[in-house]
C-alpha cells in the first residue's frame, strides 16, 4: 500500500529542497526522495585553497529574497558579496562595468560555494515538515488521470497529486515524461578551482572573453580578499591541454590571461573539467509531472545565470501551487501546470538564447566583427540608463 501526501519532489538539491521549503510554508504535505545524503553545515573559515567547494554560485538579488522567504540561515563566513562587475573583450579594448552604486543598492549578488548553500537548506529541512527520504533511488514511475506514483528500491511506495523533477541535467522524471529535449554541445568544457591570488580581489567579479572561451574571477568570502573561484571555459582541447599543465605554469597562464589583474596566483586547488551542454526540456509538465532547474534547462556558466533561472522556476512553481491548493484545485492538472510553464518557459528561452549569442559573438575572430564588438562594449558601458536596465534584469530588480 502507498504512502500519500501532496507533492514527491525528486531531488534534493539546491532547486529541489528550497522548492519543499517553500510548499511547506504553504502548508502542503511534501516528500522529498534523494540519492545523496544529507550536506553538512560548515560555519568554520576557510583557511587554504583546498578548505573551499570549488563549485559556486553567483546568487542575484532576487534569489536571495526567495532564499530569505524560506528563512535561510546562511554562516556569514561563507557569503561573499560582489558589487562591482568588470568584464572585458580579452581579443581588443572593449570594456564593461556594473557597479552596485550606480543602481543605489549594497551589492550586485554574492558569490557562496554550492555545497555550502545546499548545506543551510538542508539543515532547514530538518527543522520543517518536510519528509526527506537521503540516500533512496527510484525504481519505478507510474501516473494515473488521478495521482502520481513511485516505488524505491527500498521498496517503499508513495502517491502524490503531482510529481517534481528536480534531479538534475540527466532527469530521470523528464525521461519518463517523454518530452522532446534540445541539446547541443558549446564544443567547451569549463575548468573550475579555487586561487589565492597576489592582491586583494575588493569585492569585484572579474570576466575576460578570451579566443577560446570566457574567463571568470569570483570572489570568495575570507579576511585576506585574496581568495577567487575560477571559472575558465575552453574549447575542448585547450581544456585539456590546460588540465595537464603543473600547477605553476596553469598559475602562470592564468595571471597572463588575467593581465595581472590580481597579481600573481599564489595558489590553485584541485582543477575540476566539466562539458558544457546547452539543454531545455520543449515541455516542462506532462503525465502529472513538472520540471524545475537543470532538470528543466542548462545553459553556459557565462554570466552564472543557470542557478537563478533555478530559482525563479522553484518561486513561480510554489507561487502556482499555492494558489491551486487556497482553491481546492488539482495540483497536477494540467491547468495547473500549464500556467507555471507559461510564466517560466518565455524568460528561460530568452536568457538561454542571449547566452548563446554572447557565446558565438566571443568566439568570432573576424577582424571587422572584433572590432564591431569592442566598439559596441565601450559604447553600452557609458550608456548608463541602458546598463541599468540591464543590470536589473539580470539580478530580478526589473
């Protein structure tokens, strides 16, 4: 016999337990079912390269206020916020800054180590309703005109109104839906690691585009300012040229595409190589079931934009839920559903697509087009009601 509640979220990662947060709050019976265990706060200061998660995350301001909603608990040791952003053609002259003063707010965002943030929302879970099954896979799906339902290998079984993935770029609950995906590969991989660097990194997130992909400084939260998460993409085989260097020459090349911007680097951490993929899911429900975050959509790490998409699908899902349930209605219908697509899909789309351009337009070498393309960085960056505008966007202020 099945156990019930209202929604199975599978997936427990950062979409997934602050979407549970949310449906909690609202009152909703939520069960969430995930592979991993459960993340450990850690409140200690980092002290060396290797103490840091070598994956972050650039958290706008509109995220945070989602996360604030939820009552996220962050250690302040661990958050780092930038308020300017410097970003320049690596190939030219074209240069673009964002500062926080100009649009009369403290910060652009903060920079926090996934594990971290993932960490905080999991120790919220312990404190809510929220059952959370850690350490559970699923062995089958099966959906009715009623109700959704899963079997674990443990084999217990639940029913739920409605079904969530939130499990990630490889969805299990996206395959089992059956809906067309469009993907592509950037031909990049992305090197991550952590770097202490010769000067103080004054609170800015650097980003040069380079010939052979863009180039990201993040500051990272410690009292020395001297501490930056890096996010190098490549075309596939200068990544893996650059993953068999020794860490002093990787240092060197870094502190030469970076113009000494910092200095020298003093320090690197275990690099990291990822692909990079472009994904987005045509339909995000179907069969009673609905899609949020990577389960959703990937796009390239460029502007860091992928985490906050994330987010903003997890606040309108639980808005639309809410509001199903204050009604009586169907939480998997697919008039339900539908109306969270149709919020969603538009913006995921067009951030997707504008990634895509920046991409190309970067790794064009066509004397005119460089050209063309510092001309028109040196120009948006002095027309300041633009660049506004733009920067709101991109942090949800607009």
């Amino acid at each position: 016999m099945s156990s019930q509640c209202d929604v199975v979220i599978v997936g427990g990662g950062l979409a997934g337990a602050s979407l549970a947060l949310a449906l909690d709050r609202q009152g909703l019976d939520v069960v969430i079912v995930e592979r991993g265990s459960w993340a450990e706060v850690q409140h200690e200061q980092p002290q060396t390269v290797y103490d840091f998660d070598a994956r972050v995350s650039a958290v706008a301001a509109n995220s945070w206020q989602f996360l604030g909603e939820q009552g996220l608990d962050l250690p302040s040791v661990r958050r780092q916020a930038y308020r300017s952003m410097q970003v320049w053609d690596g190939e030219g002259t074209g240069f673009v800054q964002f500062d926080a003063a100009e649009l009369q707010v403290s910060e652009l965002g903060a920079i926090v180590e996934n594990s971290v943030l993932l960490a905080a929302l999991h120790d919220k879970l312990k404190q809510s309703r929220v059952r959370t099954l850690m350490q559970q896979e699923i062995n089958a799906i099966d959906t009715t005109e009623s109700e959704a339902r899963i079997e674990l290998k443990s084999g217990q079984t639940w029913s739920a109104q409605l079904l969530v993935g939130a499990d990630g770029a490889l969805s299990i609950i996206r395959q089992y839906m059956g809906v067309d995906v469009v993907e592509w590969p950037y031909g990049q991989s992305a090197i991550v690691a952590t770097l202490r660097t010769e000067c103080m990194h004054e609170h800015v997130a650097r980003q040069w585009f380079l010939r052979t992909g863009p180039l990201a400084f993040l500051p990272l939260s410690h009292p020395s300012d001297q501490f930056v998460s890096l996010v190098w993409s490549a075309h596939e085989r200068e990544a893996e040229r650059l993953m068999q260097l020794e860490d002093a020459d990787f240092m060197d090349a870094l502190a030469h595409k970076s113009e000494i911007q910092l200095g020298a680097i003093t320090g690197v951490s275990q690099r990291i190589c990822v692909p990079l993929r472009q994904r987005h899911a045509m339909n995000y429900q179907a069969k009673r079931c609905v899609l949020v975050g990577d389960a959703a959509h990937t796009i390239h790490p460029l502007a860091g934009q992928g985490i906050n998409l994330g987010f903003a699908d997890v606040s309108v899902l639980a808005e639309e839920l809410g509001r199903a349930a204050s009604k009586g209605l169907d939480l998997g219908s697919t008039l339900v559903l539908a109306r969270y697509q149709r919020r969603r899909k538009t913006d995921n789309l067009v951030v997707a697509g504008a990634m895509e351009g920046f991409v190309r337009l970067f790794d064009q070498h066509n004397p005119v087009v460089r050209w063309l393309r510092n001309a028109g960085m040196s120009t948006f960056n002095r027309l300041s009601p633009v660049k506004r505008k733009v920067a709101k966007i991109a942090m949800g202020l607009a």
